[in-house]
C-alpha cells in the first residue's frame, strides 16, 4: 500500500487523472487504478514506466523498487539500506505523525552530534522531512534528557535544538507503554502506517490489528504528556543542570 500511496500522491500533485495515465503507460483504466489503490503491484517495467510518465525523480526510483518488494506483506522487515529511503519515503507522504522513542531523542528531532554519539555511526545526508502543511509531533521521554554516554556540550546542543525546534513536542514523564520507539504516520486517502524499533530492527507495520495498537500507544502518550510549557521548562532546568541555560526561551 504505501507504493500506492506514493505513486497516487505524485500522479495527484501533477494534476494526472487516472485515466490520462493509463493512456500513457498503456495500461487499461481500471488496471492503473487498481495500482493507484494499492490493489495491484506493478511489475518493474510498469514502475519505470509509472515513473517515467509521474516525473519521479531518479534518486526516490530505487525505492519505490524497493517498496514493489514488499508489496505484498502487511507487516515487514526493513534492510539496513533500506531505512533511510523507505521511512523518508513514508514521512514525505504523510500528513500527521506522532513520533516517540522511550530513551533517546526521537530521530526526528536528533542533532547530527547527538545521532552521532548515541550510534557510534556518522550522520551523512539530511533526513527527509513533513512536506509543508504536515503536523508532526514529538514526543519526548523526561528520561532521554539525561545521557550518561553523551558528552555534555553535545547534551547541550541537542537540548538547544529541541527548545528551537519549530515542530510541536511535548515530554512525557511515565510512559504508559512498552518501551520501544516508534513513529505513526496518518495520510490523506489511504489507512496509517506504524515504523517500530524493536530490538534493533526496523518494522513497516500496515496490519490494521497492529497498527490500532500503536495508535493507541500515541493517544495514551500525548493524555500523559506535560504541558508545552511544562516541557520546555524541563528542558531548561535540564541545560541549567548542565551549565549551559542562558536564558534560552
């Protein structure tokens, strides 16, 4: 389904009609919109052609590939390679998202510096984003403020980020869940979809049993959740613990 959400959401942002694109790839009209629903995956050359006639630029190609892949299951395994474009993917797609992780600051909101000393791994690139117009939401664990392996001005400069950022964040200071990191993307004509973290792998969650779950999980967070301004506070007693509150909004 999400190449379907994502072939459906260019062919509408050109101003396609389905019919028009059938003609164009030769497919007849109600195959192509059986693709747009989701209710059929394309073969590869039907993609190239989807792509080809969609303007889709050529470094977002290799995954929608990699989304044919895993058409056909409700629930599935990300690669390591295939993290980066597939969850972007998702994100740019999506127009809500409630965004989570029980230790560390949700990757949606993470510095360079903090992703770098809490992976051991070097950031390289930018991580997409919400198109504009999109409401993203972070929810943020009390306990992620504090980092023993961080190093302090790194801590700082992350905190920083947070009180700046121009997404709505909010901390929690028990989390009625699990832990476990995950975020929930809602989208304008198809169901929302579930990236998890669990034990180091990365899950696409589709399953409508499993994703209620998580939706769930994100009503309970954000009732539990402290204030706006509650949760700046946090955080600025939080750098003022570190030595490094000046007067930060």
């Amino acid at each position: 389904m999400i190449l379907a959400r994502s072939l459906d959401a260019q062919r509408r942002r050109l101003g396609i009609s389905t019919r028009d694109l059938a003609k164009a790839v030769h497919m007849s009209t109600a195959m192509a919109n059986r693709v747009m629903t989701g209710r059929r995956v394309p073969t590869p050359v039907e993609i190239g052609g989807l792509c080809a006639v969609l303007k889709v630029p050529a470094l977002r190609r290799p995954i929608l590939y990699d989304l044919a892949r895993h058409a056909g299951e409700t629930n599935w395994l990300l690669g390591s390679g295939e993290v980066p474009g597939v969850v972007g993917e998702i994100s740019v797609l999506a127009t809500r998202s409630v965004a989570f992780d029980p230790v560390l600051v949700p990757g949606a909101v993470r510095t360079a510096e903090y992703t770098e000393a809490v992976t051991g791994v070097p950031v390289i690139g930018q991580s997409a984003s919400l198109p504009s117009g999109a409401a993203r939401t972070v929810v943020v664990s009390e306990r992620s403020l504090v980092h023993d392996g961080v190093p302090g001005s790194v801590m700082a400069a992350q905190l920083r980020a947070l009180l700046d950022c121009a997404d709505e964040w909010v901390v929690v200071r028990a989390e009625p869940a699990p832990p476990q990191a995950c975020t929930v993307f809602w989208f304008a004509h198809f169901p929302p979809v579930v990236h998890a973290r669990l034990h180091g792998a990365d899950l696409v969650l589709e399953e409508p049993a499993m994703v209620s779950g998580y939706q769930d999980l994100c009503a309970r967070l954000l009732d539990s959740a402290e204030s706006g301004e509650d949760s700046r506070k946090l955080v600025r007693d939080r750098l003022a613990g570190l030595g490094q509150f000046d007067g930060v909004r």
